[in-house]
C-alpha cells in the first residue's frame, strides 16, 4: 500500500513541475491549462456557496483577480476578468445586504479588474507579472557574476562596491574580469549612458559582448571592438565609458586604457597620496575612429589602483577637477583610518546621493612580509 501511495506522489509530483516548468515557458498551452483551473476554481466556488446558502464575498474574486495577474498573460487574464466580473454580480443578485454596500462593491472589483487588464497591456515582454518579476531577476543575477573577479594570487587583492542611484538592484556600471595562465589579470569598469532598470537590458549585452573579448584581444583593439559593437546598436543612446587594466600579477606592471572615463588614482607608497594616472580617451559609440591613449605603470608592494564611475565624483555643485580632488582626499582619510580593506564601501558612503549609479573598484598589491622582503633582497643580490 505504502508503495502504491508513493509511486502516486511522485507521479503527481512530476506532474505539477511539468506544469510549472510549461508555465515559466509563458507557451500558449501552460497559459490555456492555467486558464482552466482558475475557472474550474471559480466554479467550485459557486456550487459550494449555493451548496451552502451562502453569500460569497465580493473579496473572493479579488483573490482569483491577482493570481490571474500574477500568473496569466493579457488574453487569458482578459477572459478570467470577465468571467470574474459577470459571477461577482451574479452572485450579489439574491444577496441580503444593503444596496449602496452591494453597488459599492462591485464597483470598486470592476475598477480592480479595469486596473489589472492596464497593467498585462502594459507588459511589453508579453509574460505575467511574476514571470517578468523573475526575467529581471536573471538579468541582474546574470549582470552581478559577470562581475566577479577571479580568485587571485597569494599577495594580490581586489574589491569592488555599487551603488544604484534609484534603489533596484539594476545598474549601469558594471565589472567584467579575466584571469589567464595565473599571472595576467585584465579587467574593465564601464558605464553604460542611463539608469536603473531601463539600463538593465543594454548593460548586460554589452557586458556579454566585453565578457566575451576581454582576454582575447590587446587592450587597444579591446577598446575598439567594443566601440564598434556600441556603433552597431540601433539606439542613439549606446554611449558608454570605460576603463581596462591589465596587469602583472609577478611584476606588477600594468596598461591602462580609458575611454572616455574618469581617471584611475594610484596609490604610491612613498607619497602616502592618491595620484591621477594620464590614459586618455574618447568614450565609446560615439565616433568610428575612437583614440585611445593608454599609460602604464608598475604596482608595488602595499600600492593600489583605484576606478570609479562618474557618479562617485560628480555632482550638481562641483565639476569633474573639482570632484577627483575630494574624491583624493576622501580616499586618503579611508587608507589612513583603516587601510585597503573595505575602502570601497567607506568610500562611497561618503558620496552624496544623487541620480547616478556608483561603483568604485581598487586593485591592491600587499605589502610584503618579513621573509618576503629577505627573499626579495637577496634575489636582488644575487642579481
């Protein structure tokens, strides 16, 4: 018995995810399936309050009205809004209750459901809501792991923070990251022109589009593949800045490259400041034959890189010079107070908010230790 009973459960459990993997497909089956058991809900409902002698609520078909639009594209939401709407005032027909109350309420459920078809007309994706709910969710889970930098080599460290300027989780700044052969780390920080998540869409393409360059081409040509990726875009506002860095990870050496973007800041041990590196730039999608001016520099041990986005230095009160200055000041508090770990997060907390995403990355290269420094020297000796 206990066997039959399981094979049951399993068989019906199989059943109900094939159901829910159809509706997550948004396919016109799922949707015509999920259709019929709202209404053979609805039906039940019906007997089982004429059954009763019971007058159903009008709050009842409330209920079934948000999960059809939850759950339902336009066309099927369209008929069991209809079908709602002619049941709640056929049930309130007999019902032994005030009339203003009766009339009142069937009222506001007609305007509930008006107010429901507008909102499935407005889904420009043609999904129920919470399928949209779950594609933006993809979208911002997908975006956030392109940003993942790879684990690095004993010495070297890096972080990152984001800030979105209107609340979701949905940005136009973002990191992509690569590591090859463990010694060459190249990474770039863009900003795509917009905000939250009208910008969503456009970051993820065209940080697909980087993920899939980065590493496989020299910095300059890097640039200029992605220039011409913007260019392609229909869009008149496929503008992007950005910065790429590679580096090595047993010298120290680096290329930076920028396009169009504010300028990296490196920390030198020796000055205990913040200075501004000198690679140049023209933003990309803007003209075909974008110039690049890359500098380069070499990362000793207990310096570090730092990249921001506009939204970190810019403000309605302050230009760009202006803004990498406090920006320089800011940073040094940071180091002094508490070193390179969690700088990222300390700084821009002291950013005002504005209508701009943030996001800050810095690249650190550990001092060394004791016997580190032994070795070192005596390599140097031996040289």
């Amino acid at each position: 018995m206990s066997n039959a009973l399981g094979t049951v459960l399993r068989g019906l459990s199989a059943y109900v995810q094939q159901r829910v993997d159809g509706w997550r497909t948004g396919s016109r089956g799922s949707q015509a399936f999920l259709l019929t058991v709202l209404l053979s809900l609805v039906a039940v409902s019906v007997a089982l309050g004429a059954l009763a002698g019971a007058v159903l609520p009008v709050a009842l078909w409330f209920l079934f009205l948000m999960l059809g639009l939850m759950l339902l594209r336009f066309v099927p939401l369209l008929v069991l809004a209809v079908v709602l709407c002619a049941v709640a005032v056929w049930t309130s027909l007999d019902a032994d209750f005030a009339g203003a109350n009766r009339y009142s309420a069937l009222v506001i459920f007609g305007l509930a459901a008006l107010l429901a078809i507008y909102q499935a007309s407005r889904q420009r994706s043609g999904l129920p809501m919470a399928l949209s709910e779950a594609v933006l969710t993809q979208l911002r889970d997908r975006l956030q792991r392109q940003g993942v930098v790879p684990q690095l080599p004993s010495g070297w460290r890096t972080e990152s923070a984001t800030i979105t300027a209107n609340g979701p989780s949905y940005a136009g700044d973002f990191l992509v990251a690569d590591l090859r052969e463990g010694r060459w780390l190249e990474m770039a920080l863009v900003d795509v022109c917009g905000k939250g998540t009208s910008v969503g869409p456009q970051a993820l393409q065209f940080a697909g589009a980087l993920g899939g360059l980065i590493g496989a081409l020299p910095p300059a040509e890097l640039m200029a593949a992605a220039n011409h990726f913007l260019l392609r875009q229909e869009s008149d506002e496929s503008l992007a800045t950005a910065v790429h860095i590679k580096v090595d990870l047993v010298t120290g050496d680096y290329t930076i490259t920028s396009a169009g973007h504010p300028p990296a800041l490196h920390w030198h041990l020796g000055q205990r400041g913040w200075n501004v590196d000198n690679a140049r730039g023209m933003a990309l999608g803007v003209i075909d034959d974008a110039e690049f001016t890359p500098s380069k520099g070499r990362l000793r041990p207990g310096e570090a890189l730092m990249f921001y986005t506009d939204g970190v230095i810019e403000t309605t009160d302050r230009d760009l010079d202006d803004g990498i200055d406090w920006l320089r000041g800011v940073a040094l508090q940071a180091v002094d107070a508490r070193g390179f770990t969690g700088m990222a997060r300390r700084v821009l907390k002291q950013v005002p908010r504005g209508d701009d995403d943030r996001a800050l990355l810095l690249l650190e290269r550990q001092a060394l230790t004791t016997p580190e420094r032994d070795a070192e020297r005596l390599g140097r000796l031996g040289g």
